[in-house]
C-alpha cells in the first residue's frame, strides 16, 4: 500500500511540471502570422530577465479575463542554457497557465529582423498582432500598467 501512495505521489508530482514546446523559427513566424480571429499577443521573455519576470502576471490576467486575445509567451533561455528544465520548473512555479513555447535558435542575430526589422534583441519585448487586418505593434522594454490595454485598443480599430 505504501508503494502504491508513493507511486501515486510520484506521478502527481511529475504531471504538475508545466511543459512548453519548443518550436524553430519558422514555427513562430507561422504562428505570428497564421490568420485568426483573436489577436495574437506575444511576449519575449527569459527566466533570468528581473523585467520580464516581473510584467507576466499581466499576461496571465490577460489570457484569464480576455477570450479575444491569444497570449504566448515565448522564453528566450534555449540560447544561454539548451536545457528546457529551468523554463519548465519556472512555469510550474509560477503556475502560468498561457501558452508557452522556447525558442530554440541559438543566434538571436539570425531571426530578430524577423520577429521586427526594429528589434534590438532587449527583453522583455511584446507584440501584439491583428492578423485580419495587418496591423502590428511592438514595444521592447518592460510594459507599465495599462500600455498592453494601449496597445491591444491600438491593432484592434
């Protein structure tokens, strides 16, 4: 009996880790460009970015309160550390619950003209797209209080 309980505490205890899936560049073009009836809002961040870290609870509250909006949060630590653990155990302890994905491409200078042909490769950066209409806006510096409303009002008329 007290193998099955460790065994089940075990299992629980493994299935808590949040996973995120690690996708190529053109895994996130596709996606930042595929069309959608929601408008896309993608943050760049990393776990060791003070900033960054400290602007993801308004993403979350965004993913939890607007059904219109998809929100991606996108780790940038694949170039610093190729082990996908530390973003994992990050997610988990913070219990984020938006969709996250690692970039996995370790020369930033190959696709940050990509992503926009104005983005120095500072973190945190977001974007945030309308895909029907075309409009986009990218800001790369940490968010204050009321600027991702600013920004999703702004490529939504």
């Amino acid at each position: 009996m007290k193998l099955l309980s460790t065994l089940a505490f075990l299992f629980f205890y493994v299935m808590s880790f949040a996973q995120a899936d690690q996708i190529k560049l053109k895994d996130l073009q596709q996606l930042i460009s595929e069309p959608s009836d929601h408008l896309q809002v993608i943050n760049f961040w990393a776990t060791w970015c003070a900033p960054c870290v400290k602007e993801i609870p308004m993403f979350e509250r965004l993913n939890k309160e607007n059904d219109k909006v998809d929100v991606t949060l996108v780790s940038m630590d694949y170039d610093l550390d190729q082990n996908p653990e530390k973003v994992y155990r990050f997610i988990s302890r913070k219990n984020i619950k938006s969709k996250v994905l690692i970039l996995a491409e370790t020369n930033p200078n190959n696709w940050m003209n990509k992503i926009d042909k104005n983005w120095s490769g500072g973190l945190p950066s977001t974007l945030v797209i309308n895909t029907k209409s075309g409009k986009r806006k990218f800001i790369q510096r940490e968010l204050q209080e009321g600027e991702l409303q600013e920004m999703i009002e702004e490529v939504n008329n």
